[in-house]
C-alpha cells in the first residue's frame, strides 16, 4: 500500500505541500524548503506521467525517493551557497 502512495502524484503534491508551509513557521531556508521544492517537482512529473503528457521517467517508486532525495540535496546546497553570498555584507560592529 505504500509503495502505491509513493507512486502517486497527489500525495508528492500534498508532501511538497505541507513542506514548503512547514517551512513558513522555520524560516531557515536550508531543509524544509527543498525538499517541499522537490516534493512538488516530483509529483508535477508523476501527474504528467499518469496523464499521458510526458514519458515514464519515475517508473518505481524507489527511483521517485531517489530522485526526490536528489532533487533536494541540489536545491538545499543551491540556495545554501545563495544565501551565504547575500550574508557577506561587511558589518559595521567589526573593529
């Protein structure tokens, strides 16, 4: 049964969801955010999958953690390297 809700584009759109609002009340940028990103991404490929749109990309749902997990790393080291390169201002309280 959990292989089939893993393989189902509702429930990545629901997890990427609830990720990105947890990320609201975290506000850290670094975690909740790319894997909510992810989450979303995931489920938009697998809903294009099950209409029809698009060409089986995801064909397990072991591949689609896999990816989803991938997808996160490279969003969360992206916006890692983005937010520390915005964080470099000087500060006037250095002597």
């Amino acid at each position: 049964m959990i292989e089939e809700l893993l393989y189902s584009g509702n429930v990545w759109l629901i997890i990427g969801l609830l990720l990105a609002i947890i990320e609201l009340s975290n506000g850290t940028l670094i975690v909740f955010l790319p894997m909510g990103i992810s989450g979303l991404i995931t489920g938009l490929i697998l809903k294009l999958q099950e209409n029809g749109n698009l060409s089986i990309i995801l064909d397990s749902w072991s591949f689609t953690l896999v990816i989803w997990g991938l997808v996160s790393l490279v969003l969360s080291l992206l916006l890692n390297f983005i937010v520390k390169k915005k964080e470099n201002a000087k500060d006037v309280n250095n002597y």
